[in-house]
C-alpha cells in the first residue's frame, strides 16, 4: 500500500474520533447541521487531496464542492476555519498558456479564500448595516501597511507582471482575511460557531501530531509528494532525540503556535461545554498538540496567554500568584521524576538542549540592527544579499529569519514596522475598551473579549520567535478581523441598552 494511502487511513481515524468525540457538545454551541455539513466537508476534501494524485485535479473539484457549501452555510469565517488545516501550505503554479511562465500562485488556503471569502466579500458590500472599510483605527493602519508595501514594490520591482501576482497575494491573502471577519461576525453566536470550528480543526491536528511523535512518522509529508507540491514541509526534524512533529501545519513552530491559538478559544468556548469530562479532556489534548512539537516560542506565548486570561479576570492578583506557585511546583516535581532533567533542559531560557537556536536568535537581532540601520525608513529589497546576513546563512543554505518583526522591518522600515505593529496595537486597545464598557464582568461577551486580547497577546510574542511562514500571517490576521468585529459587535449592543 502506498505511504500516503495508509497515512490517509491514519488521519482518517484520528479525526474520526475527533469529531466523534465533540459532536454532543459541538451540536450544543453550533447548529447541528451546520457542524455535521462541515465535518462532512471536511473529510470529503482530505480523501480527494490523498486521492486526486493531480493538485489542479483536487482545485477544480474542491471549488465546486466549496461553491456548494457556501450557498448553505450563513457563517463564512467558520467554513473557511473548518477547512484550513487540511493540507499544508504548499504551492503550484497556475500555467500560464505560453502568455506568461506562470499566472499565479496557488495553494489550499487560496482555494479557500477565493470559494469561501470573495463572495462573502463581495455580499458584504451589498450589506448597508456593515462598518464601512476605512471608519475604524485598526483599518486606516492596515490600509497605510499595505498601501506602503505596494507602493515600495511598485518601485522595486522591475516585472510589472510579478508585482501584479504579488498585490493579487496581498489581497486574498491578507486583505480578504481580515475584512471579511471583521465584517460577519457581528453576534455572539456566530463568534461562538466561528470559534469552534476553528478550534476542532486545531483539536484535529493535535491528535495527529499526538500520533506523528509516539510513532516517529510525519502524516502529510506523503501527500506533498503525491500532488508534487512544493515548499509545504521542512521533513524531519529532531530535537534531543525526539521527532518535532508538525502535521498540516508544515513546520513544528507553527503547529505549536497553532496549539496556542486553540488553547486561547477554548477558554472561551469550556463555558459552554456542560460534560466535565469532555472540557477537561478537550483542553488536555490541546495542551499536548503544545508539547509534542517541542517548540518553546510557543510554549512562552502559552504562558503569556494564561498571565493576560487571568490578569483580565476576576481577582487577578491572588490567581496570578497561584498560577506562579503552580508552575514553580510542577517544574519542582518534573526534576524529581525519571527522565525530568532531560524535559527540564527542553524548556526555554533555562533548559540548555540546542543553545545554539537562542544564539542564533540574539546574533540574528545583532546582524540584522547593521542592516535596518544602512536603510531605516523604509526598508530594502535586497537585505539578503548584505554581508552580515550571509553570515547567517545555516547549514541547510538558507538564512532563517526567525523574527517576523525583523521581516517586516528589513523589508518596509520603521515606516512598515510602525503600522504593523500600530495595527494590533489599536486592535487590542479597541477589545480592551470595549471589554471595560460591559457592565456584567461575567458575561460571555466580556469573557470573549478575555480570550481575544490573551491569543492576541500570545501570537505577537511568539511572532517574536518565527517568520510569517505557513498558517503564521493568516492566523493572526484572522484573530486580528475577530478584534475588530468583537469591538463593532460590543457597540451596537450597548446602543441597543
């Protein structure tokens, strides 16, 4: 049997018992033919991805099957959550019939974004009760961010056919995300189907790279083969002897990062799920998909999560000090058992495995300084070339920038630096402010507003620690629309009290 067919059998199971699992308390905060649909969805699009053994077979095929979804489902954001992950961010390029080499390219997530979200964008248009785009202090810093990224590939870019890919890219990659989010979720119910959905597709994961590490073999790098698409994986990668698993998400940073937006929704969505067992459990497996790709940005933005989930909460202090002695106990009783010295060294700042990693990041920090500061307003186009960041250049012939801060920086300048960073700045302030003008402190819309601004914090720490590779930029645009339709959704209902 060929290695992908009986990877496809593996993911099969896992996810079958996923979903299994979930479906009483998913059926209670969700439609039940809304999930049902989804699930459906979901398995249908991942037997033709291991089956269609042609990428522009399993594209043409997924968008009628996507065409027919949308007419059915009222919730945008929580169709496109539910298929996310199903394949990795791989690319193949659309032929260009002798024109042009190449006319774009695609992806899974493009696929997407072009089935689910450009007909909502453009329904949205149609709908007079939405924000016009442009009126919110979250928009006006998107807008300038990529209006500057434009303009400085107008000037650097001598292909006028390639800038033309690239502003394409920017608009269903980044601009389609964040609008049609901050547009459509305007209840608190279809934050919570949204919310779900996007959890249970991270829940998926989490069981197969649960699998992928006890059994030391990568599920979707077979895939990737089969449908020859390209740049989707890193392969096998180890640390202190153990695989760094990382399932669709190509990379292990990724899938951890990926666990800690999950686990920052589910805080959320517990409330609502009535069975113990299943609350408990549901969060135990998240926080394993956290562990098992031994990643530690990821592990510090989870922490950073739980510190602004309690901070925001009902008597922070005393709960903030519990939270400090329970993690000095658990990291006392880890050094006592069998094996614990070897966890204690994966963790990071005190662990001691792979220092050259932290090294690599400071010197990464230090090179890049030189280079921001020979162009710092606005950027340059050929940072790679320059002396100090050939020096870090790794065995493997590639300079991992491994910073999404320095990115942008190194690529628009303090100019492009200021307005990405503006932007979630003014996202969280607006959640904050709105958080403060509900009067119930236990509501679920304050509890929302509790989750957003804690996984909106964790994602720009760990951001910190990882390029915007892969689900990286499309998650946190994602989260960062959820903010601004959180504020819009929290308005109008004070001004209907």
């Amino acid at each position: 049997m060929p290695e992908h067919i009986r990877a496809l059998v593996v993911i099969l199971i896992l996810a079958s018992s996923i979903y299994a699992f979930a479906h009483r308390s998913a059926c209670a905060i969700s439609d039940a033919g809304d999930f049902i649909r989804r699930r459906n969805l979901w398995f249908a699009l991942t037997l033709l991805a291991f089956l269609a053994h042609s990428f522009l077979v399993y594209s043409l095929i997924s968008m009628l099957l996507l065409a027919y979804a949308v007419r059915h489902d009222y919730n945008p954001p929580a169709l496109f959550f539910s298929l996310m992950f199903i394949l990795p961010v791989a690319i193949v390029q659309i032929p260009g019939l002798g024109l042009v080499n190449y006319i774009f390219e695609i992806s899974h997530l493009r696929i997407l974004a072009l089935a689910i979200l450009l007909p909502a964008f453009f329904s949205q248009q149609r709908d007079s009760d939405n924000l016009s785009f442009g009126r919110s202090a979250p928009d006006k810093a998107i807008i300038g961010y990529l209006a500057l990224t434009i303009m400085l590939m107008l000037i650097r870019e001598p292909s006028m056919t390639n800038t033309f890919r690239q502003i394409f890219y920017i608009f269903i990659d980044i601009f389609l995300p964040y609008f049609v989010i901050s547009r459509a979720l305007k209840s608190l119910q279809a934050f919570r189907d949204a919310l779900l959905s996007l959890v249970l597709a991270i829940m998926v994961l989490a069981s197969i790279a649960t699998f992928e590490f006890f059994k030391h073999w990568l599920l979707y790098a077979p895939v990737l083969t089969a449908l020859d698409l390209k740049e989707g994986m890193t392969g096998y990668l180890g640390r202190d002897g153990m695989l760094r698993v990382s399932a669709s998400a190509g990379q292990p940073i990724v899938l951890g990062y990926l666990m800690a937006v999950g686990m920052g929704f589910y805080l959320f969505l517990q409330k609502s799920i009535k069975q113990k067992f299943i609350r408990r459990s549901g969060f135990a497996l998240l926080a394993i998909g956290l562990v098992v790709p031994l990643s530690r940005g990821p592990w510090l933005g989870a922490v950073m999560l739980l510190i602004v989930f309690v901070s925001t909460g009902r008597n922070p202090v005393p709960r903030l000090m519990s939270l400090a002695l329970a993690g000095m106990l658990a990291l006392a009783l880890i050094a006592l058992l069998p094996g614990g010295e070897r966890v204690i060294n994966l963790l990071p700042f005190i662990g001691t495995t792979e220092k050259g990693n932290v090294d690599y990041r400071e010197n990464l920090i230090t090179n890049s300084i030189i280079v921001i500061q020979r162009n710092p307003w606005f950027g340059s186009s050929d940072f790679l070339e320059s002396p100090e960041m050939e020096a870090m250049r790794q065995g493997q012939g590639i300079i991992d920038i491994v910073n999404s801060y320095i990115v942008v920086t190194l690529k628009t300048g303090f100019f492009g630096l200021g307005l990405f960073v503006g932007f979630f700045a003014l996202t969280l302030l607006g959640i904050l402010r709105a958080m403060h003008s509900i009067p119930d402190k236990e509501s679920d819309e304050y509890l929302l507003g509790r989750a957003l601004i804690s996984t909106l914090s964790a994602i720009l720490l760990i951001i910190l620690t990882v390029s915007s590779i892969t689900f990286v930029p499309i998650v946190y645009w994602c989260v960062a629309g959820m903010g601004v339709a959180y504020v819009q959704m929290v308005r109008r209902t004070n001004a209907l009290t």
